[in-house]
C-alpha cells in the first residue's frame, strides 16, 4: 500500500492487495456475512475489492467509512478529507455498484518502520454489509424474540437529514433507499433517553 500512493499510476502494484483481500474474502465467508472486502488506498481510491468490481480504481474519500465525519461529503469535499486513523462504523450509504444500502467497517491501514511511515495512516481497510444482513444478532436467540437493530445517529440517504433508520429487523426484509423503514420519532426518543449516548441500539 506504502508502493502504491508513492505510485498511483502503477496498477500493477495493486495485485499482491488482490490476491491478499481475496483470500481474506474467501476464507472467512463462514464467518464474517460481509458483502465485500476493499482497500482505499491515501487519496481515497480503491485499490483492491474482494468480490473484484469496476469500483476498483475509483475514488471514495467523500465516503464516511474513509474518513469518519459521521456522514458522506459532497463529491469536492472528499477531495481534502484525511483518513480515519481509528476503527469506524460507517453512515448509511448508497453501494456504487449494487445500489444496496450499506454500512461498512473499516479501520486504518498504518505504515511501517521499513518505510519510515511507522504510526502513520497510509490507507483504509473495509467491508461492507448489506442492511438486513446483521444474522449474528439472532444466533443466541430463543423463546420466539427478534432482532431489531436501528441507528440512532443522523443519516442523509433520502436527501434530508434524518434519524430512526432501521438496519436489521429479523422477521421483515429492510426496504431500499426510496422507502427506508425507520422507527417513529417517538419511539426513537424514548430509546435514545433509555440507552443514554449510545449511537446504536439493539
């Protein structure tokens, strides 16, 4: 990754990433019910994604999950934003190559001595996963009880800000972003008063 910003023109850096994320995909696919896996590289760009897509090669650093301001910037903006430099949940967010709703996990990639960038963040290491797709909140359930997961932070998917987004619900299938489900304000608020600042609730 260190090669690849001090030669982003050099695609054939990349491939050693490629064949590491895949492998990474693929065996842990029992385990980790993540969509994908993908690297962005300094500036942003995607270096490497497991499944591979034409995502690959195209810059994401207006994404929340590169640079962890709680929300995606405008397309301009991403062009001066840092990446993050601890582990971040990211905001919903549109996929640019399914149109799914999805939150990723992503944490920084940091340098190393050999290169003189240790302790500095050299890139961003993500999956992403599908609304919906939260199935290790159901494994320890019994007695006829549903998973319900809602973020209680701020979203901006239907153009607005808005709160309440449900995430997973174990017994109904989580609309796109044209009807997102989301709980009603009332319930919000109570939940948000109970659960203190926690910015999710389960």
């Amino acid at each position: 990754l260190a090669k690849i910003n001090a030669n982003p023109d050099d695609q054939t850096l990349r491939e050693p990433l490629m064949e590491w994320i895949n492998g990474q995909f693929l065996s842990n696919l029992e385990t980790v019910k993540a969509e994908s896996w993908f690297i962005n590289d300094l500036s942003g760009t995607q270096v490497a994604r497991s499944p591979a897509k034409d995502s690959i090669g195209k810059n994401y650093a207006y994404r929340d999950y590169f640079h962890g301001q709680g929300h995606d910037l405008d397309l301009g903006e991403g062009d001066t934003a840092d990446p993050i430099s601890e582990p971040n949940l990211s905001a919903v967010y549109e996929s640019s190559t399914s149109g799914k709703l999805k939150v990723a996990f992503s944490v920084p990639v940091f340098g190393t001595a050999e290169d003189n960038l240790q302790n500095k963040v050299i890139g961003v290491l993500a999956m992403s996963v599908d609304l919906g797709a939260f199935d290790v909140l159901e494994q320890e359930l019994s007695g006829g009880n549903e998973t319900l997961l809602i973020d209680a932070r701020q979203d901006h998917i239907e153009g607005e800000p808005k709160r309440g987004l449900i995430l997973h619900h174990s017994e109904h299938k989580i609309s796109g972003r044209k009807n997102p489900a989301r709980v009603a304000p009332e319930v919000l608020e109570r939940l948000n008063s109970a659960s203190g600042d926690e910015p999710f609730i389960a």
